[in-house]
C-alpha cells in the first residue's frame, strides 16, 4: 500500500468520524426544539392544562420580564453563590475527615458505624433543626448543601484512601518517609481522580440541598421562586426556576470536568 | 567484622485463626561489596525477610545488624527494588529519581546532578521530562534503579526485579545492574525464583527450603563466574554444574 493511499483511507477515516458526530448534533437538536415545539403546541390546544404545565412563550415572556426588574438575576446569584460554597465546603471538609480517618485507623474503626448512620439518613430531614439552629438565612443554606456531600465524601475518597497500593507507601519508608510524607506524596495524588469523580456528585448534592434549604427558609433564590410560584399558583414561575436551575447545573458540572481534564493528563 | 549480621531471626505472622511461622532460625551474614542470593520456592519467607532487614517489619524474635547497628529506615541505609517498579505515575522520571533525595530532605543541587548522571549512565537520555507511563517495562525498571541508588545505601536489596520483564530484557538489565552495581561497589542481596539468574549475578548462593522459611545450604560460586557479566556466566560450562547441583537440592527440598 503505498503512502498516498493510507493517508486517502485515514482521510475517509476522518470522514466517517465527523459525520458520525454530525448526525448525533443534529438529532439532539431536533430532539430539544421539537420538545419545546410540542410542549407549547399542546398547550395551545390545550391538551395539556396551560395552568399547570404553562408554554415556553409564557415563559420566555417571564424570563425577559424578570430579567429586566432585575429580580431574577439577584435570585440566581444567591442561589449559585450557596451552592458552589455548599459545594466546594462539602468537598474539602469530606477530604479532610478522609484524612484524618485515615490518619488514625483507630479513630476509623471508632467512627464507622456513625457514618454509616449519617450517610443512610436523609440529610434534608435534618433541614428545619439547622434553621432554627442557626437562623433562616444564607448560613444555614449553605449548611444544608454541605451537608449533603459531605459524609459522601468521607466515605469515597476514604476508600480511594485506603486504595492506594502500598507498594507506593512502600517505596517512601524505606527512604524513610513519615506518615505525612506518605500522604502528600503518594495517597493524595493517587487518589486525586477519585475527588474529582466526587466533585461531579457533589455538583449535583448541593443543588439538592440548597433548593431545600430555599423551600424552607423562603425568602430568596430560585428554590424560593419555585415554592412561592407553587404556593400562589404560577406554574410559568416553577418552570422557568426549573430551566435556570438546569442551565446552571449544567455549567457546574461542565466547568468540574473541565478541571478534571486539566488536572489528570490522562 | 561483617557488614550485615542476621542472628536467630524468627518471624510469625498473626491472624485471627492462626499463627503462621514464617521464618524459623535464621542466622546468616553479608561481607561488604558481596553479592548474595537468596533463593528458594515461594513460600519460603524471602520477602519477609528483606522487609525485615529493611526495617519495615519488627521480627518476632532475633536480630539485625547492619555494620553492628540496628537498622533504621531514617538513616537511609538500605536501599529496595520492589518486584515491579513502583515508579509514581504522576511525577515526572525526574521527580521520580529525586523522591528519595527530597523524602530525607537532602535534595542539593549536587545531588540532583548525580541522579541525572546516573540515568545516563544508565543508557537513559533525555527522559527526564517524560511521565513513567511513556517508557517500556525495562528502562522503567532501570529508573527505578537510579531512585534506589541516588540516596546511596550502604546495602541494596532487589526482590524479583527482573519477573515482570520479558527475557531479553531481563538478560540486558541484568548485565546493567550487575555492571553498576560493581562499579560502585555496592552490597547487595537479590531475592529470586530463578536458579539461573542467581548462579549469574551473585558471588554467593544461600538456598531457602519452606514452611517455615530458613536456611537449607549454601553455595559459593566459583572465581570463574563471578569476574563474568552475567550473560556471559551463563554460557560457562561451570554454570550449568552448579545449576544441576541448585537443582538437585531443591528437588530433595520438594520431597521433604
């Protein structure tokens, strides 16, 4: 085969690999307008109650509406404000427990049964003893999305912890390294993919628990907007919290796996 | 005086149900420059014995002396090539060859520079940069080589670091540990499985027999073999004698 022909066949190869990825944009496409195309169509005709369902139009003209008062912008700066301190709280205090576990594998073998019992409880349940606790208001938001993640966290990147091979650890005493040698220099990069990993489940944990948190305390933010759109009837207002919160979610969990990518080289 | 001093060694593991004799009356000794095998069918406490005379484990009786001192790892007398190399994955190789500079905080400029002559030296240029998972099983194995030997031990241990490669990789860097490790006159015990590689790098053979580990007999190799580079060694008609004589042992071993 001559040179010529292999770089005609890669090229076809090519070929193949972008209309492949074409024809995959494409359908998402028509899968998402053709969604919003049906949604408003059936509520027009009212096959589905407007009242409760609403229709893009009706939400597009709040979106512009509210954008222009200002009030949804102030609401989503609340709301993504708590959740990425929730969130990177949630993760960094979890990995610091991690270490500590591992640390101490008494301390480990003390506290086991406890994290068991936290992690099987539903974090949001404990929602209405950390308002009155700390107060209705954004401490106690953030709280709750921390809260969330964090026993999570500990219990994973602690399994990561334990993980490592310590063949590597190994290495490190016999030239004599300390227990704190050992983790910076072998147990946390190893287990940096792991914390990542976490970091993307953690994204969607502190949604979880700064929306409860806003349903609770009712005040501000998007979670407040769903439950007073809920509470006085406005569905439109429901469904466009909704679409923000999935557009921001979306832009989180994008933005961590961009820092994945850039940390593992792999 | 001799350089390693093993004495009575006893070790037992502990589990829950048992208690496994893993090492039952082990003396033997190590003169400094020598080159000694430990060989013997797996089962038989090799490698519990070098992370004994390493330090990592605490025997359950005995002692260990190296030049008539206990052994501390602290002091970075002993230098381990682990099975595999256990080169770190997200450190570059030269990161890689100055962990044990920078873990006992004698990271000079100095220093660096010798680690790096030392890769050369090696037949490892310009790798510096490059990330562990970018070189083959043998040159990953020869940096780890240059890891162990940059904080210059006194002792150098080596368990199974040839099992992993292909044989002709093995046959090459056995000719390279062998060529570097008497250019710097290094003590060092190689653990192994294979009757051949011990008759061609060591001056001297002790044979293990098993359950519990300890010693079964002793052979010295011959002047003859011990000038040759391995590959070498195991053309001469020496080598196959005492290879028959090693095999001979351990079938009587497999009987008991």
């Amino acid at each position: 085969m001559t040179k010529n022909e292999i770089k005609n066949l890669h090229q076809q190869y090519l070929h193949t690999l972008t209309r492949e990825k074409r024809i995959v944009r494409f359908f998402q496409l028509l899968i998402f307008i053709l969604f919003f195309l049906f949604w408003e169509l059936a509520s027009r005709q009212q096959w589905i109650d407007p009242l409760i369902f609403s229709s893009p139009t009706k939400i597009w003209n709040m979106f512009i509406q509210k954008s222009i008062d200002g009030s949804l912008a102030a609401n989503i700066g609340i709301t993504v404000t708590e959740t990425i301190l929730g969130f990177l709280a949630g993760t960094i205090l979890g990995t610091m427990l991690a270490a500590l576990l591992w640390w101490s594998p008494i301390l480990s073998k003390i506290l086991d049964p406890f994290l068991v019992i936290l992690n099987a409880m539903p974090k949001v349940a404990l929602g209405p003893i950390l308002i009155v606790a700390i107060g209705a208001n954004m401490t106690s938001i953030v709280a709750m999305g921390t809260l969330v993640s964090v026993i999570i966290t500990t219990i994973v990147v602690f399994t990561s912890f334990k993980e490592v091979d310590p063949n590597y650890i190994k290495v490190l005493q016999i030239f004599g390294g300390t227990r704190t040698q050992c983790f910076k220099e072998a147990i946390l990069p190893a287990s940096f993919p792991t914390i990542i990993s976490t970091l993307k489940v953690n994204v969607g944990l502190s949604w979880v628990g700064v929306i409860v948190g806003e349903f609770l305390t009712s005040s501000r933010g998007l979670g407040y907007m769903i439950i007073y759109g809920f509470q006085v009837f406005d569905f439109t207002l429901v469904f466009l919290s909704l679409l923000v919160i999935a557009v921001f979610a979306t832009i989180m969990y994008q933005l961590v796996e961009l820092l994945e990518k850039k940390i593992i080289q792999d | 005086m001799d350089f390693l001093t093993v004495k009575d060694l006893h070790h037992t593991y502990f589990t829950r149900t048992s208690a496994t004799i893993a090492l039952s009356d082990i003396t033997l000794d190590v003169k400094e420059g020598e080159f000694v095998s430990f060989l013997g069918p797996s089962g038989c406490g090799k490698t519990t014995l070098l992370s004994i005379i390493a330090g990592l484990i605490e025997p359950t009786g005995g002692s260990v002396l190296l030049e008539n001192k206990p052994i501390k790892t602290s002091q970075n007398d002993i230098g381990y090539m682990l099975q595999q190399d256990y080169l770190f994955p997200w450190k570059t190789i030269e990161e890689n060859i100055q962990l044990g500079l920078k873990i006992n905080g004698n990271l000079t400029n100095a220093k660096k520079e010798e680690a790096s002559n030392l890769l050369k030296q090696m037949g490892l240029h310009h790798v510096e940069a490059s990330y562990p998972k970018q070189l083959s099983g043998g040159m990953r194995q020869r940096v780890a080589l240059v890891r162990t030997l940059a904080t210059e031990p006194k002792l150098l241990m080596l368990d199974e670091p040839f099992s992993a490669l292909d044989f002709q990789t093995k046959l090459k860097l056995e000719d390279h540990v062998s060529n570097t490790l008497k250019t710097f006159n290094k003590t060092a015990i190689l653990v192994t499985h294979d009757i051949g590689e011990a008759i061609a790098m060591s001056d001297r053979i002790i044979l293990f027999s098993p359950s519990p580990g300890r010693v079964h007999k002793t052979f010295i190799v011959p002047e003859e073999l011990k000038t040759l580079p391995p590959f070498k060694a195991r053309n001469h008609p020496l080598y196959t004698e005492l290879f028959q004589n090693i095999w001979k042992e351990l079938e009587c071993i497999d009987e008991e």
